[in-house]
C-alpha cells in the first residue's frame, strides 16, 4: 500500500521558504510515498473551553488528516529561537488532553529552513521536545537544518541546489523506513 503522509509548513506566509521546501518533497516522493499538505491558517488559537463540545471545524479537519495519515511530516521556520507560535498553536490542538491526541505514536519527521546558516536547529529541538511529550514516534536521524535558503530557491520557490534535493529524498527514504519500523512495533 502507499503509504499517505501528511505535511504542514510551521508559517502561513505565502511565499514561505518553508513551504517551498515542503512543495518541493511532496514533488519528489520515493516510490510508493504521496504527501498532501494541509494549510494551518484556518486554525484557530487554542482554546479548551472550545474543545468541549468537539473540536472547531478547522481542527477537525486538521486532526482527521493527522489521524489518517501514516505519517506527518513538518517543515518549520524559527522565530526568535524557538518554534512559530502558529505552530506550537497547531500542535496544543493535536495533542489535546480533553479530545484525541492524534500525535501519539505517530511517526513524525521534522525539518526546517531559514535564511539564516543555521537552519532553525533551535526551532526543530524545541518542535521534539513538544512531540516527545505528545508520544510521538519522532524520526532523530538524519537531521536536516536548511541554512541560507533563499540562494537555493529560485524566484519561482523551485529548489535549484542539488545538494538539497539528494538530502530531502535520502531523508523521505529514512521517514518510509521509519514508518515501517514504527508499525512493526505496533502488531
Ligand atoms: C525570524 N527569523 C529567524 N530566523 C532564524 O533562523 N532564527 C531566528 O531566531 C529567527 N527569528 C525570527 C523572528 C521573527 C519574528 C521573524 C518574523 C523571523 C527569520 C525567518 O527565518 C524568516 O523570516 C523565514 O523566511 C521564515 O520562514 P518562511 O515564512 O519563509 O517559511
């Protein structure tokens, strides 16, 4: 079976670099792999009060592609050394105490990319931290901080470096085999 991923970008900006990238690997899957990509800008802050008579619509839809998928996959920018808030908002909702926590023992993969050298390693360590106390299945390796970006985009946000391109698919390839690890452990 093909195995369905899911994959958000941590900005709603709507040229993101971030999301850029995450168009880029769901344009270059492995064999056998899709990746659909959800937007998070109609999710809306969280809230506890609101998750009592079931979950917003927007999180709704958010948390059933989460559920379904075999895997989630994230591409997040860094703000001010740590993660968006519109993403660490995204992540309160799926791993709700009150409702289902779809994160938990999901196979995830974390990655990021910044105009910056240092390629969101603050942000990505902070994201982990988050999925660990959600109980998700995190994929630790490779690591793949995406420094200086936007010399490897064109004008159109198409990834022109080849040296990229061969580690997203190396790290697509890792995910697929960490999902099959992950559900073994599962039966
Ligand atoms: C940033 N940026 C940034 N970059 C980084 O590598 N480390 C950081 O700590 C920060 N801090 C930061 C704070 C705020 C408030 C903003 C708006 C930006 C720059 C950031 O990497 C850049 O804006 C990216 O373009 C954001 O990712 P997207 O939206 O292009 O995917």
């Amino acid at each position: 079976d093909k195995k369905n991923i899911l994959g958000i970008a941590g900005s709603l900006r709507q040229d993101s670099f971030n999301r850029n990238i995450l168009r880029e690997m769901a344009q270059h899957t492995p064999d056998g792999m899709d990746i659909s990509i959800f937007n998070l800008k109609h999710i809306p802050l969280f809230n506890a009060d609101l998750e009592e008579n079931g979950d917003p619509e927007a999180v709704e839809d958010f948390k059933d592609a989460v559920k379904e998928a075999d895997g989630f996959l994230i591409v997040t920018p860094e703000y001010s050394h740590g993660m968006p808030g519109v993403l660490k908002n995204a992540l309160d909702w799926a791993a709700s105490v009150t409702n289902i926590n779809v994160l938990d023992q999901k196979p995830v993969y974390v990655l990021g990319a910044s105009p910056a050298p240092l390629g969101t390693a603050f942000s990505q360590a902070q994201v982990k931290q988050t999925l660990a106390a959600a109980g998700s299945f995190v994929l630790q390796q490779p690591e793949l901080y995406i420094g200086k970006v936007p010399n490897k985009l064109d004008d159109a946000g198409n990834l022109q470096d080849e040296r990229t391109q061969t580690k997203l698919h190396e790290a697509l390839e890792a995910f697929d085999n960490w999902i099959d690890t992950m559900n073994r452990g599962k039966q």
